[in-house]
C-alpha cells in the first residue's frame, strides 16, 4: 500500500503583471480556479490573490503533474473570462509560474497567508513575496 500528501504552492501572474484582476472579475476567477483544481485530479485548500495574480494552494495525486494542472488552469480560465466573462478586456496569464511543495508542518501557516492576500500586499506587486525565505527547511 502506498500513501503520498503532495501538496503544492503556486503563484502566477496576469500578463504583463498588469493589476486587472478587479473585485469583480476576482469573484467570477476564484471559484473558477477552485472548480478547474477539482476538475483536473487536484484538491483545493485555497485560491486568492491581488490584482496583478494568485496563489493556489492545493493537493495532488501523484498521477497529477503540476505543470498540467497550471497549464490547464490558465488555459480554462482565460477562456471563460474572455467568453462572456464580467470584464470587456482581453484576459490572460503570464507565461511561467512558480511552484513549491509544502511542508504539512507549515500548511496552516501558508492557508493563513494565502487568504490574507490583500493585507499582505497592500499596494505592492508580487515581488516582494519573501516571507518565507526565512522559514526552517524541517520542524
């Protein structure tokens, strides 16, 4: 018998970084994002962001690849927001991402920064996201 916890944390970003993810396009984009996780094989613990991108925190089979469930991801959620979606501009992601396993020592830790997002950032963009830097490697 085999058991795997494969949990992931990714960030990505609008194109161009542009801030256009609008308290009214982020109420159509984040259930999206956690409808296409649950879709694709994975399992949802948290989705937010700011207006310039989003993390995704969430759990994968080990059948699952990270980079199917992102590339999928974007590509739906472009789609549906720019197919009848609530904002008139032309949606899409940024090429690339950043992805990281999560420590289950750390997980309530990284739920409570993630849903903290707008707090967090204020009026920065994603560069400064080093809080976790500093963090031990084990417990």
């Amino acid at each position: 018998m085999s058991h795997t916890r494969l949990i992931y944390h990714v960030i990505f970003a609008t194109k161009y970084r542009d801030p256009i993810i609008t308290p009214e396009l982020e109420q159509a984009l984040h259930p999206h994002l956690n409808w296409c996780i649950r879709a694709l094989g994975g399992t949802p613990l948290a989705v937010n962001g700011v207006a310039d991108h989003v993390h995704l925190v969430f759990g994968l089979k080990p059948t699952v690849t990270v980079s199917y469930i992102v590339a999928h991801t974007k590509a739906r959620t472009s789609r549906r927001l720019n197919d009848g979606g609530p904002s008139s501009l032309r949606f899409a992601w940024q090429d690339g991402y950043a992805a990281f396993t999560v420590n289950p020592y750390y997980l309530s830790r990284l739920l409570n920064y993630v849903r903290d997002q707008k707090r967090h950032h204020g009026d920065q963009s994603i560069e400064p996201e080093n809080e976790w830097d500093d963090a031990p490697t084990s417990p």
